[in-house]
C-alpha cells in the first residue's frame, strides 16, 4: 500500500520543511553573530582602553623588557575625570622624570579618560622612575579630585548666595 498525498498536501509539507530549515539556517547565522559580537567584546575589554567609573592608576614593568638603547620600558595607566589640563600635567609628569613615551592610548567616554602609556625610563633612573611615576601620577589624580572638589564648593556658594 502506497501512500499518495494530493499535490497541496505535499507543497505544504515542503514548505514546512524549507521554513524550519530557514529558521534554523537563521539560527545558526545569529549564534555565529553573537559569537563574533562576544570576541570582539572581549577584546575591546582586554585593551583597557575604555574609561571606567573608579579613578585608577597602574604602572606595571612589561617584565624586565628592556628597549633597542637599553632603557627599561614599562607601561602606565591613568583613569580619572576628564579635564583640559590633564595631557598638559601627564607630559610635565613624564619630562620632569625623563621618562619617554613610546606609545600612547587615550579614550574619552562620558567626562571620564583613560590615558596608557608605554614609557621608557632612562638607564640610570629605570627601577626608581616606575616608583616616581606611580606617586607622581597619585598626586596628579589627588589634584585633579581636590580641584573637583573646591569648583563643585564654588557652585554651591554661588548657588546660596542668589
């Protein structure tokens, strides 16, 4: 006994089966993208280069790298809110300790900054400029709060003398 379907039976069943299949097709095409969409987070992320909510600072020796002229080379990184003198002080900081900048990252997002640095120290200061940085940086971000500070004061003044 054979089974025979009238012919809208079967344009029916095909078009079941082809449907499913563009569904899963579909399917498999959005897994794949959200794949590619989690890489390229993480990626992003292993960067930090994105500003966070926290004021931070980091200086990290790159593991004994020592640059082509001998220079130790090690890298920085700044995270506070966002203000015009801020390049200015980082490259006072960065003269003032003959530190030379090898690389440099910076992002703006929201009135916050993250600034990273690569440096190189000279050869007679290598091991006391990641300390020096470290501080200098410290004082940098403590400047810049107590500056936040003081004009959100002013703004409050001015707000109650009116």
């Amino acid at each position: 006994m054979s089974l025979l379907l009238p012919t809208c039976d079967i344009m029916v069943v095909y078009k079941s089966l082809v449907l499913q299949t563009d569904k899963a097709s579909l399917l498999a095409k959005v897994v794949q993208r959200v794949k590619e969409l989690k890489q390229q987070t993480s990626e992003i992320t292993e960067l930090e280069t994105v500003p966070s909510e926290t004021d931070e600072i980091t200086v990290l020796s790159t593991g004994g790298d020592y640059g082509s002229d001998g220079r130790l080379v090690f890298k920085a990184s700044l995270c506070c809110e966002d203000r015009s003198d801020l390049i200015p002080d980082l490259i006072e900081i960065l003269n003032s300790l003959h530190l030379k900048t090898l690389k440099a990252e910076m992002a703006t997002l929201g009135g916050r900054t993250r600034n990273v640095l690569v440096v190189a120290a000279d050869k007679e200061h290598s091991i006391e400029s990641i300390n020096f940085l470290q501080n200098s940086l410290k004082s940098l971000l403590d400047r810049s709060n107590s500056s936040d500070r003081s004009k959100r004061r002013r703004g409050l003044d001015r707000r109650l003398m009116s």
